[in-house]
C-alpha cells in the first residue's frame, strides 16, 4: 500500500500524524490566522460599526485554532475518551466562570458609581 492510503499510522496503541496531516492542520491554522488579520486590518478599519461583532468571531476562531493545536499537535485526538473528558471538562467550567465573571464585572463599577 501506498503511503498515502494510510492517513494515520498505528504504532502500538498510540497514533501518529503523518507529514500530510501536519501540513493540513498547518495550512488549516494559517487559513484561520489569515482569517483574523483581514478582519482586523481590513473589514473593522473600513468599517468601524462592525466592531461589536469582531471580538465575538475572534473568540470563536481562537477556539477553533486552539482544537486544532490541542487535538493535533498535542495528539489528544488520538487519547482515549476518559483522558480527553478529564481535561475538556475542566476546561469548559472555566471557560464559564470567566464568562460569568466577566458578566458581573460591572456589578462594582455600578456600586462605586451609581447612576
């Protein structure tokens, strides 16, 4: 068989990438990083109201990069399922509680100055 037929080489039980896979995950990873510098260099100077939009769409495209890394680079893809829960987990909790915090963040500025 041809190397190319075999995406993912078995060595054992871990997985390995192979050259084309890092390179697509690279090629994935530029596209979105491209992605961010034309918003930010491009479409929000042209147009400034769209602004409370961009931080939103740059959040999500950094989670995107951050899968990419995470499960690639760093071959959680290829873990067993209990060890990828026991650190995504974790994760999304604090993902919610700066989200939460950052919410009620303004709780103090609100008492310090009120209306």
């Amino acid at each position: 068989m041809s190397a190319e037929a075999h995406e993912v080489h078995h060595d054992g039980d871990h997985e390995t990438m192979t050259r084309k896979r890092i390179l697509q995950v690279a090629l994935i990873l530029t596209i979105i990083t491209c992605i961010e510098f034309i918003i930010a260099l491009a479409i929000i100077p042209s147009h400034p109201n769209l602004l409370k939009f961009a931080n939103p769409v740059y959040i999500v495209l950094t989670l995107f990069k951050a899968f990419y890394i995470v499960a690639y680079f760093m071959h959680l893809k290829f873990e067993k399922m209990g060890l990828i829960l026991s650190i995504a987990i974790p994760v999304i909790f604090i993902i919610g509680l700066i989200l939460v915090l950052t919410n009620e963040s303004h709780h103090w500025v609100d008492l310090r100055f009120p209306l």
